[in-house]
C-alpha cells in the first residue's frame, strides 16, 4: 500500500488530508468505500462515505462512487477535511480585516502574529475566534457548527496576508478541488539574505520533513521521503546583503518558499526556524550589527507577506484576484534597507 499525505505551503496550509492509495497486485475485489476504510487509519466508513458523495474520490484520475469495485493496481485518490474535535471556539470581539464577503466566500487579510485555528497552546485570540464573533455567535459554538465556515488553506502565525474561507460545503469543496490541482494563484514579497544573482529563477525540489528535527522540513534528495515543490522567484530590489524577491507558488508545501529559499542559500529576513535570525551577510562592525539589531525590531518576524490571492469563485465561475498591500512592518524594513544603502554609496 502506497500512502501519500500531501502537505502545504508557508504561507498556506489546507486544512484536508489528501491521501493516495494503490491497490496491491493481490487486491481481491472490494468495494471502494470498504476499501478505503480498511486501508486509510484513523477514518470511518461514514467520513469515507460522505467524501465520495461530495466527488472527493478519484480512481485512476475519474470520480468514482462508493459502490466501485477495487482491483489490483487501482490508484486511488482522494481528500478528505480534517475533522474539527477537542477544542471550543470562543467568540472573541478582535477586529478582522474583510477584504471581500458574499454568500459563498470570505477574504481575510491577516496580519502577522495572529494563529488561524486553535490549538497546540493557542487557544484564543485565533483568527477562528475572531470569526466565531463577527459571524454573530454569542456563545462556544460545537467545533462541527458549519456557521464557522470552512477553512480550505492556513496561512501561518508570523507570516501575513490573504486568505479565503468557504462559508458552505459547495464553496468549500470548489475552493478545495482548485487548490487539489494547484489552479490557485498565490503571490508572495519576501526579504531574503543575500544578493541573488540571477534576476528571476525556478526552484524545484522535493520537500519532507527535517530527519534531525520534527519542526522543519528540508530539501531532500530522495524524491521517495517527501513530496515534489516548485517555487518561482522574481528579484523586485538588491540592496547588496539582502534581495527583495515575489515568489509565485506552483504547488504548495509546509514552509515551501521558507525552505526553498533557505536550500539556496538565501533564508528570509529574520525566519529564526530556517537560519534568517543571525547575521548572514555584511560586515563585522558594530555599527553595521546595530543596523541589523533594529532591522530585526522592526520587522520581528519571518519577512514573508502572501499579497496576492486568485481563484475561481465556486458559484459565479469567474475568476477572481485579491490584493494586500505590504504591511507596515515589512515596508519600514525596506525603507530602513533603502536609506542604509543610500547611505553607503554617498560615503
């Protein structure tokens, strides 16, 4: 059995499993939602079943019902939500910065140092509970209350920007099929160490988990430990010991801009997990290390900002593009960037 759980981006993390089954050669048939429920832990027939009717199960590529039957070297594919268990949301009045809302989806541009989902020591002030508040509830809804909306993609706790909740199931499930397929658009500013030489670039490599610590992932040079990530790169601004860079997802990994910058060699400003809280290019004067002292201040945070967000929109059909300005953290360190730099060409 061959099982595949797909993991997602720095700056968006879904919040369903994709999963990938293969039949084994000696596979006697069986029908599918049996199948799965035998093979997949942790799940039930029921949550199996309610995945296939929502056309969340694929076979060999086509959508496939629970009464398939399963035969040797079918390749099964197939998503199901996280199920929402063991923590109360509780509505808390913390403003949220809406940048679009109708009847299917609600665009969010969140600012950095706030946790989407509770748990793992934080249990309030999450994005979450901001919503359980505005969309009106007055008490600790059930985890399962569909009025939370659904969320499709995480963006994590110290990056900022966009991201999208599905307020039903249809939405949900047309906003979750595009991110399945990598039809989203997803643009990020970074600040990264270093001067990169080449004005734009692809970076495409296999991303899993860090072996010697559970908290990172890494590149990794066996295709089989991990899964296939591809980030492309565009230089905005150099300021000769830090570059400027928008980089454009094509698939979405854990941390995947966060690492495939730091597999270069370029890690982001000030990204503590991936080597970017230190000093990693300039000189060794105090002035200069005092510089980078209240850069760090300033932006004390990964310098990662999601700013732009398209998708199709589940009902109308048409595609759709958000737009988040820099925030002020990340737009003070570049000016401090600019007039450092401005300083030494004057000298």
């Amino acid at each position: 059995m061959d099982l595949d759980l797909f993991e997602l981006d720095d700056g968006q993390q879904e919040l369903y499993e994709h999963f990938r089954l293969v039949a084994d050669k000696g596979q006697e048939p069986v029908r599918l939602d049996k199948y799965i429920a035998t093979h997949q832990e942790g799940t039930s027939r029921h949550r199996v079943q309610l995945a296939i009717k929502q056309d969340y199960v694929y076979v060999n590529d086509i959508i496939q019902k629970a009464n398939y039957i399963v035969r040797p070297g079918d390749v099964i594919r197939f998503m199901m939500p996280y199920e929402r268990r063991g923590v109360e949301i509780l509505p808390e009045d913390i403003p949220l910065d809406i940048v679009y809302e109708d009847d299917d989806v609600i665009v969010i541009d969140k600012p950095a140092g706030m946790v989407v989902h509770p748990g793992h020591g934080n249990y309030s002030g999450t994005l979450l509970n901001a919503l359980a508040f505005y969309l009106g509830m007055d008490k600790a809804p059930d985890p399962e209350d569909d009025r939370l909306g659904f969320l499709v993609h995480r963006i994590d706790k110290d990056t900022s920007g966009l991201l999208v909740i599905a307020k039903n199931l249809e939405a949900h499930k047309g906003l979750a099929d595009q991110f399945y397929v990598h039809s989203i658009d997803r643009v990020y500013i970074a600040v990264v160490w270093g001067n990169i030489q080449e004005d734009d670039g692809t970076i495409d490599g296999t991303i899993g988990r860090d072996p010697n610590d559970r908290l990172r992932y890494k590149v990794l040079s066996d295709p089989e430990q991990g899964k296939r990530a591809v980030t492309h790169y565009r230089v905005l601004e150099r300021f000769g010991f830090i570059t400027v860079v928008e980089c454009r997802l094509e698939t979405g990994r854990t941390h995947q801009i966060r690492v495939h910058m730091s597999s270069i060699g370029h890690p982001l400003f000030n990204d503590e997990r991936y080597g970017g809280a230190e000093i990693r290019q300039g000189t060794i004067y105090a002035k200069y290390r005092q510089f980078i002292a209240n850069c760090f201040n300033t932006c004390p945070r990964q310098a990662l900002h999601a700013k732009t967000l398209g998708f199709t929109h589940p009902r109308t059909g048409k595609r759709v593009f958000f737009e988040s300005p820099l925030p002020a953290d990340m737009s003070e360190l570049i000016d401090r960037w600019r007039r450092y730099t401005a300083t030494l060409q004057g000298e």
